[in-house]
C-alpha cells in the first residue's frame, strides 16, 4: 500500500493543487503546467520511478493537454525542444571522457600516484584525495563518476590496512578519509563549470531564463579564486574539526607503489586520453575566440576516442548513466523553459519580489544566495535543486536589480550547486556512496554538514559581496 502511494505521489500532489482555484494573476493554464511541475519536483525528489521517466512523463502530460500551447505542432516542437539543446549534448559527451578515465585506468593511476608521494601521513592521504578530484574534475561533469565511481574504489583500500572499519574504530583512520572524500568533491564541483552535470543545467536556464550565456572561463575566472583557498584548507579543517587518531599512514604508499607496479607502465592508450582531456578543455577555455562551439568540441573529442579506441561505440550506446542523464536533463529543461512560457516565473517573481522592494542590490544579491543555499536541505537532488528554484530565484531578481548585475547574481547562484552537497546525506550524488561506507553515523554527518556547510556558505556570501 506504501509503495503505491510512494509510486503515485507525485501524480497525486500535481491533481490535488490543480484542483485548488487558480490564483489572481495567473492563467488556468500556468497554474495547471505549475501543478505538474510541482509533482514533477516531488517524483525528482522520492524518486518512485527512475528521474528520467518522471521528466518524460511531464513534458508528456503538458503537452497532450496543451498546456503550453494549443497549436499541437507547437507543443511537440516544445516536448523535444531540450533533446536539441547544445549543452545536454555536452554533458552526454562528457559523461563519455569519465568512461574513458575509467576504461583506460589514467583516474586510478593519477589517484594512486597521488597516495604514493603524499600519503605517508594522514593528512598528506587527505590531500591526496583531494588534489586526485580536483585534477580529474574540470573533465567529469558527473562528481557521482568522479568521486565515487574513481576515487572511493581507491580510498577504501586504505583503512582496512589499519584495522579501520565501521564496526573497529572508525575514527582511527576511516571517518577522516570519507569526510574529506566528500567534502573535497563539493568543492572542485563548484570550481569548474564541467565539475558537476547541474553547473551545465543551470548555465542553459540561465541563458533561456535571462539571456545570458555564461562561459567556461568566466565561470573558472571567479570560482576557481573563490574555491581554490577552500580547497587548500578543506582536507586541514577536516584533520583538525574531525581528527583521525592514526597519524602516520606508511602503509598506504607501499600499498599504492605495489598497485602502480601491478598496472605496469603507463599506457599509450593513458596518454591519448589526457591529451584529449586537455584538448577538450582548451577548446572550452578559448572556444569563444576560435570560433568552436563548447559542444561541438566535445562531440569532436568523443568521436575521436571511438575512432582511436579508447572507448568502443558499444561503449556509447550501452553508458545507461549518459543516456539516462541525457532524457532527464532533456526534459528538465524543456520543463523549465515551459515556466516562462507559461507565464509562472512573471506571476511568481513579482508575487515575491514586492516584499524585497527597496533593498540595496547587494543585500538582495546576497539573501538570495543565503536562501538558494539552504533550501537544499529539502532536495536530495542538485539537479532538482536547480530545475525547481533557479529559474524562480532568477525571476525574483530580474526586477529587483540592474541588467549589470543580475548576470553577477546568476553566477553566484550557480556556482553555490557544488558546494551545498556537503550538507546532508542525501545532497548530491556521491554522498550516498561516501556515507554508505558506514564509517561515519547519520547523526555525525549532518553535525559535520551543518560545520562545514556554514563554512562554504561563509565563503559564497564573502564572494558575493567581492564580486557583486
């Protein structure tokens, strides 16, 4: 009975606010496309059937019932409209560069490499973990493949050498190990815009919300100043808020030349793959002054690791992570766009705004970010998180400050994605990964993310206030 409940909910909750009369202001229309974008955000958020279907479901539905449009061509050409989007080709593409660190073995080796010359203490394997995410992150849009599917195969090698396992003293080495692990990645998925899928997501609402296109290097020209400190102290803080009680750690780079030995050489196949990682990130640095489209550079590069084999076509058509992320994200964004459409975003924008009027712009800037930041608590899913409150919070801005500033806000918006995963278990797609390893308590977890995330959103404010 629970799981048909679970399984219909979001159907339920889009119905049950349908039926409410439609507010002053707002069409029947919009208020029924915002009912099924509301249940929309409830099945992201439960997940009672996989995310992907639950975005096809909804654009679906407000197409069969016209929601955005009358005309049925119209409506179609909308349902599709994100399948066509430049930038979910370009995390599709990406998605396929992590397939190709993880095909060709180049993550583990850097990742081991790392352990090797840093960890013969504790505090050095932390900055090990940390330095391996953020080498890989600017190349794997997906910090779950990055940071869980690369780096915590790695790392849960090193505890069981100190006789550290959830159930035999934690804390000696474990707890230190995935606390950094986590938090380091929340970090590096703030720093890049190519650090995390929903950084992509929200550069594409941005563009379509206030047209304004935010590039590869203007995101890394302010995040990575803002981040790049963070990153030096997050694998410190952790050793000091939450210390490991094993100091000195020379097992880990025996451990870590023994399977380096064991991989042998580096591979050709290694050095294609960071050759096209770098070319990939050349083309998005300074696309805009050669004249290369980001997304086109990164369908060139995917093509190109098929034809030299570093992945095979059956590689492409068999990721169901890509293609899942492809139809959701797709959908995502059509369903986004249909916000505007629908005239929600003006209705709900001037709704919230009045009571804003009058703020200096740097203050309105700064609560917007306090407020995007910690209603995160609610979503266990950045992409969610992103689909549901950036467009409106773009639209409460809109009347609120200049045309100069807002683009600034956008960014600070955006950027605060990574960041927010550190505080719940549930915040971005690694952490189920991280915490799942039972060497940290749900209670300790969400004490620690209370720590930390007051720190990172310490730092956002603190850049806001620079930058805006």
């Amino acid at each position: 009975m629970f799981d048909t409940i679970k399984k219909f909910s979001p159907i339920i909750v889009a119905i049950l606010m349908a039926l409410i009369p439609t507010p002053a202001g707002l069409t029947s229309e919009g208020w029924y496309f915002l009912s099924i974008f509301v249940g929309v955000v409830v099945g992201l958020i439960i997940e009672p059937v996989p995310a992907a279907l639950v975005g096809l479901f909804g654009v679906a539905i407000v197409a069969v019932l016209g929601l955005i449009d009358p005309n049925a061509k119209v409506s179609s050409n909308w349902m599709l409209s994100g399948f066509s989007n430049g930038v979910i080709w370009l995390i599709f593409a990406a998605f396929m560069f992590a397939q190709g660190y993880q095909k060709t073995g180049l993550g583990r080796r850097i990742s081991l490499l790392l352990i090797k010359f840093l960890g013969k203490n504790t505090l050095g394997l932390g900055y090990a973990v940390a330095i391996a995410d953020g080498i890989l992150a600017p190349f794997m849009p997906s910090n779950t493949a990055r940071s869980a599917g690369t780096i915590y195969p790695v790392v849960s090698n090193i505890p069981p050498m100190f006789k550290s396992t959830p159930d035999n003293d934690p804390r000696k080495i474990g707890c230190y190990l995935t606390w950094v692990g986590i938090a380091a990645t929340c970090v590096t998925s703030s720093m890049f815009a190519t650090a995390l899928a929903p950084n992509l997501l929200a550069v594409n609402l941005i563009e379509k919300g206030i047209g304004y296109s935010i590039g590869w290097g203007e995101w890394a020209s302010v995040m990575i100043p803002a981040m790049l400190p963070l990153f030096v102290l997050t694998p410190w803080l952790a050793y000091v808020i939450y210390p490991p009680t094993q100091k000195h750690s020379p097992e880990a780079p025996a451990w870590a030349a023994q399977e380096l030995k064991k991989m042998g050489s580096i591979t050709a196949k290694e050095l294609m793959m960071l050759s096209y990682a770098f070319l990939a990130l050349i083309f998005w640095v300074f696309g805009k002054q050669i004249g290369v489209n980001g997304t086109v550079a990164a369908v060139f590069v995917l093509t190109l690791m098929v034809l030299t084999n570093i992945i095979t076509w059956e590689d492409v058509l068999t990721n169901k992570g890509a293609w899942n992320v492809f139809v959701w994200f797709a959908t995502l964004v059509a369903m986004a766009s249909g916000l505007k459409k629908a005239g929600v975003l003006a209705w709900l924008g001037d709704l919230v705004s009045v009571y804003l009027q009058g703020m200096p712009e740097a203050s309105v800037a700064i609560l917007l970010v306090v407020l995007f930041f910690v209603l995160h608590y609610f979503f266990a899913s950045t992409t969610a998180h992103t689909t549901a409150l950036l467009p409106l919070f773009l639209a409460i801005a809109t009347p609120l400050v200049s045309p100069e500033m807002l683009p600034k806000i956008a960014l600070m918006l955006a950027g605060s994605l990574g960041v927010m995963g550190i505080i719940t278990p549930y915040a971005t797609g690694p952490s189920p990964i991280w915490y799942g390893s039972g060497f940290i308590s749900q209670a300790r977890w969400w004490a620690l993310g209370a720590i930390f995330g007051g720190i990172y959103l310490a730092v956002m404010v603190g850049v806001t206030i620079m930058y805006v």
